[in-house]
C-alpha cells in the first residue's frame, strides 16, 4: 500500500515537473521571440560619406558624391516613412580680434546654448547645395542593409567644406503614414499629412497631433552627419 502511493506520489511530481517545464519553455520562447522583439527600440544605423570625385575645367565644376549606407540592426522589421539628405556648403573668412576682444566675444558668443567660436576664423553664413527624399517608404528586414549615392556639383574653388546631414523618420508601421517635409531657410520641418472627410490636412511637427501620431505608432528620428574638406593638400 505505501509503495503504491510512494509511486503515484513520484509520478505526479514528474507530471507536474515536465509541465512546468514546458510551460517555461513555452513562456521562454514567447518572450524572445514576440515580446522582447516588440519591446525594443527600432535600431538603423546611418552612415554618410561625402567625396570629391572629379573636377570640370570646362564648366569650373566641382562633382561630390555622397554615399549613405541604412542598417536595421534590430531583430523586428523597421518601415522609413520619410528620409531625407541635404548639403550645406561653407565658406570661412579671417577675424580681426586682438587678445582682449577675442576674450570678450567669447563671453558673448558663449551665452547662447550651442555657442562657439573661434579666434583667427570664422565660417560666414552657409547656404544649402544640395537636396534629396532618400529611402522613402523602404523596408528593412532584421540585419538587412542597403546603400544608394547622390552625386552633385557645386562650384570649384570657392567653398571651404561642406557639412552633409541624413535625416530618417521610420517605426514599426511607418510605411502606411504620409509625412512630407518643408524646407525653411536654415532647418528642415516635418508634416504630418492625413486625410479627414476626403480632404489633407497637414499637422507639423511640433503640432499636438502630430506628437500623439508619432509616440502612437512609435516613429523614431535617426540622423547622421559628415564634412568635408575641400581645401587642396598636395
């Protein structure tokens, strides 16, 4: 009688045991394969690479090709609604401070939040040489990459460097939203387009709704920069 109920009692345990041993598996796998994935951030990893690649005597021309190269280093599906490249070209322009009223302007130049400054040059104001809606509506699957480049040109022998800058809007479900951009003088602004009673309507980015919308559907920034050179080293 006792050994009998020992071997009921020890079987029961081992029913139990592979049960909840199965159900932490099942838990387990779960976890990493459906929650975990949804839980983590949507991770691109840009990469921009301005470069001279030729020089028209004929027509004084500079040609620049900027290469960019977008990595989904995540384990989910990343969806770009809106990409976006630009180049800014810069010329600098020598200073006439002497030892006193270059400590003083620094003083000044400093109060602003990302001030700088520099004693013997400075840049003169930039302007913008170029534009481009890159990788609009791309999908990148777990570890994919994908690489485009943009060549332009700009005048030889008169910029100093230019400062290239790779803006990326994307999100789990980014691909079925409408986001445009507006070019303004010295920043680019995002708009928000959707359609209401047939009509489009635009909310900009620092609008409510467009707020509400992009922690909604968790719409993540990423942004990438290079600068170039275009001083003669030989």
């Amino acid at each position: 009688m006792g050994t009998d109920l020992s071997t009921k009692v020890n079987n029961w345990v081992q029913v139990i045991a592979i049960f909840i041993a199965g159900l932490w598996v099942a838990a387990e796998f779960g976890y990493f394969q459906f929650l975990l994935p949804q839980q983590q951030p949507n991770y691109l990893n840009l990469n921009l690479k301005l470069e001279q690649i030729g020089c028209s005597n004929e027509n004084s021309a500079l040609a620049v090709k900027a290469n960019i190269t977008c990595t989904n280093t995540s384990n989910k599906i990343i969806k770009i609604t809106a990409g976006y490249l630009e180049v800014w070209a810069d010329r600098i322009k020598k200073t006439s401070y002497d030892s006193s009223g270059y400590e003083k302007h620094i003083y000044n130049k400093l109060e602003d939040y990302e001030g700088q400054t520099s004693r013997y040059f400075e840049r003169i104001q930039g302007e913008r040489v170029y534009a481009s809606r890159i990788f609009s509506k791309a999908i990148f699957n777990p570890g994919e990459t994908s690489s485009l480049s943009r060549i332009f040109h700009i005048p030889a022998n008169f910029y100093d460097y230019l400062d290239g800058n790779v803006y990326i809007l994307s999100g789990p479900d980014a691909d079925k939203l409408t986001i445009r951009h507006k070019v303004h003088q010295e920043y680019i602004e995002w708009i928000l387009v959707l359609k209401e009673n047939g009509v489009d309507v635009e909310y900009p980015q620092q609008s409510e709704k467009f707020i509400q919308v992009r922690e909604k559907e968790k719409i993540n920034k990423t942004r990438t920069n290079d600068v170039l050179s275009l001083w003669k080293t030989d």
